[in-house]
C-alpha cells in the first residue's frame, strides 16, 4: 500500500501561513516536493515560488477544498499528500464558551479536515498517498479551560482512525501528530504580548513537559514529513505524541 518510491511528492498543506505550517511546506520542498499551500490568510502568497502554489480559503468551505485538489493535478500532476493543519485555539471555561464558538471552532477545525480528506479520497487512491492531520495532547488527556477545543482535537483523532480503516483498501494511509506545546504564535490571543506573565505562563508550560521545553515548529514538521513519506508505509491509524513526554507522564 506504499506510494511509488519514485513518484513525485505533491502535498496540500492547511494553515500553512502559520508556524507549523509553514515549517511542513519548507521541509516537503527541501525535501523534493511539490506543495499547494493553504491558509485563510493571505500571508501565505509569501510561500509561492515554483515549488508552491498557493490557495486562499476558509479550510471549512467545500470549494477551498476542491480548489486545493484541482491545483495540485492541474499544477504538479498529481496529489500524494494532505496534511490537514489548520485550525484556531481556545482556552476559556465551560461556563464562558459560547454556542457560537463552539460552532466555529468545531467547523474551521474538524469539518475543514472532513472536506478535504473527502475532496482529496480520489487523487490520493490514485496515487496510494498519505493524510497527515494536526491533533493535539488537548484531544488525548483531561486539563481545564480547553473543553472547547480539546473536543475538536479528540475529534480529529477519531476521523484519523475512521479513514485510516475506511481509506486502506485504497492505498491511502491516514495518521496524525498530537503536538504538547510548540513555539509559535498559537496561543497568543490568550497571553499578554510581552511582559513578566507571559514570560511566567510561557516558562511554565515549557517546564509541565518532561524533556524541559516544547517543540519547535521544525520538529512537529518533521514527524508529520515522515508520516506521509513512503518510509511510513505500513503506518496508519496512529496518533503520534510530540510532546516532550507529557502525555505519557
Ligand atoms: N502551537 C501549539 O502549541 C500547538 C499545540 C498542539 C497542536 N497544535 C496544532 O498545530 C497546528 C498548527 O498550529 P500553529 O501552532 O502553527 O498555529 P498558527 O496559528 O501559527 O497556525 C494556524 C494557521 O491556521 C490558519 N487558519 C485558521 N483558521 C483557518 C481557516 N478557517 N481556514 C484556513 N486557515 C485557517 C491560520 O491563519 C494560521 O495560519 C494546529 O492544528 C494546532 O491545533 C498547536
């Protein structure tokens, strides 16, 4: 079930404005491949060059969707990989989280993953490619302030295990990654932009990991790099913690 060796790696990659994103689009191109880059911010245009193209959408429109496919074929000839990243943060108490949040964190974060997974089946049976989703250590153990968003993540890992053993017969593996914190600027609406609580808050987090800090964008790219790569062959189904040993401890 493992993509041709030598066949050319295309990747759709979402969020890929962002830190973690960003750093996926840099190491598939390092690495040889091709990339249609994704984002509901326009910033991602920085990525375009003859290695990426880029699409600006809402990842939980259908029509982004199947515009991010149409442009990998029409661009590259083929789609090998998705690696579904996109997705918005949230930290407030249940009493505090709003029905219209949920709803929008729910739709950018696990329906923006459904659609493309579903835009993506047929070019990926094509090519017997990968689907890398973007979990998160909030969808694996129980913490305060996160119900919201925990509840999506633990979502995105049920939708890896459920196309994984629906999408096999085809060829395509799907796995994801559940990052504890990474540095980037994710949590930022939720922190003082400079200052001693942000750097106390921030140092905090750093040291609940047991390795003692959190993971650079650079790192969360790599596992994902190799999760869609033919190296991962017989891997499906499984969410991977990057987390420096937080969820285990
Ligand atoms: N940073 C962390 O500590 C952390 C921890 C665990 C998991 N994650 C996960 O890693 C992934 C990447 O996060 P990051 O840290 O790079 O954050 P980031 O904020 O740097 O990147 C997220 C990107 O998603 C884009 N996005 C948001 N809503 C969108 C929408 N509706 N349509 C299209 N694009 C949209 C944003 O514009 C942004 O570029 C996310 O799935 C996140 O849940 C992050």
């Amino acid at each position: 079930m493992t993509q041709h060796p030598a066949q050319q790696a295309v990747t759709i990659v979402t969020g890929a404005a962002g830190g973690v994103g960003s750093a996926v689009v840099r190491a598939l191109v390092a690495a040889g491949g091709k990339v249609v880059a994704e984002d509901l911010d326009p910033a991602v245009g920085a990525l375009a060059s003859d290695d990426v193209a880029v699409v600006v959408g809402d990842v939980a429109e259908e029509s982004t969707a199947e515009d991010a496919v149409a442009t990998a074929v029409g661009r590259f000839g083929a789609l090998t990989g998705l690696v579904n990243n996109a997705a918005r943060f949230n930290m407030s108490p249940i009493s505090e989280t709003g029905a219209d949040l949920w709803d929008a964190l729910m739709r950018t974060n696990v329906r923006g993953a459904f659609l493309h997974i579903k835009a993506a089946e047929d070019a990926l049976a094509e090519s017997r490619g990968a689907v890398v989703n973007t979990g998160s250590m909030s969808g694996l153990i129980g913490m305060p302030d996160q119900i919201l968003y925990g509840a999506t993540k633990g979502a995105v890992h049920q939708l890896t295990r459920m196309a994984a053993i629906e999408l096999a017969p085809k060829g395509i593996r799907v796995n994801a990654v559940a990052p504890g914190h990474i540095e980037t600027g994710f949590m930022d609406d939720f922190l003082p932009p400079t200052g001693e609580v942000r750097d106390t808050v921030l140092t905090d987090i750093r040291h609940s990991h047991p390795i003692g800090r959190s993971s650079t964008p650079e790192e969360v790219a790599a596992a994902i790099a190799f999760l869609l790569s033919p190296a991962a062959g017989t891997i499906t189904g499984v969410i991977l913690p990057v987390d420096g040993g937080y969820t285990t401890a």
